[in-house]
C-alpha cells in the first residue's frame, strides 16, 4: 500500500497576508461595503498581516471558506502573492 501523498491544506504563512491582498472579494466586508478589488489590502488586515474579524459572525463567507493550499502558498510571502495575483488575473 502506498503512504498518502502529503496533504494540499497547509497552515497560513505568519506574516504573510497574501490572501487579504491579492484576489477580489465581490461580497461586502465591513469597511469595504462594496467588497475589496484585487492588489488592494483588505481594511480588516492588521499591521502584523492578520485578520481582525477571523472567527467572527461578520468575516465574509467567501473568506472563512477559503483554506491556504500548497499550490497558492509558495514559498515565501512574495512568491504567495505573485501567485495569487496570477489565479486572480487568470480567473477575473
């Protein structure tokens, strides 16, 4: 039998931020009622690079939906957020 592949979920990159920056939101959020363009820091992004409204009622179901990926994480903050920009402007 054959080990499983290492899994594609992984943990959030302290210090990272990417996902708050690089894609689009089309729904509301509060602060940005007509949701966040892409390359935009999201209003709700902390000075350390975190989520203010993570595990509250109001984070936007898109948000809480999304889980960080080997394939969007890369290898640095840098390489994250060029490879999110890409996604973004392959799917917009």
């Amino acid at each position: 039998m054959t080990p499983d592949p290492e899994p594609t979920v992984v943990a959030c990159r302290e210090g990272c931020g990417a996902c708050y920056i690089a894609p689009s939101i089309s729904s509301p959020i509060p602060g940005m009622p007509h949701g966040k363009p892409a390359g935009i820091p999201c209003v709700q992004l902390t000075d350390d690079l975190r989520c203010r409204l993570f595990g509250r009622p109001e984070r936007p179901v898109v948000c809480a939906r999304l889980r960080p990926d080997r394939s969007m994480r890369g290898d640095d903050r840098g390489e994250a957020l060029a490879i999110l920009s890409r996604l973004e402007r392959d799917t917009a």
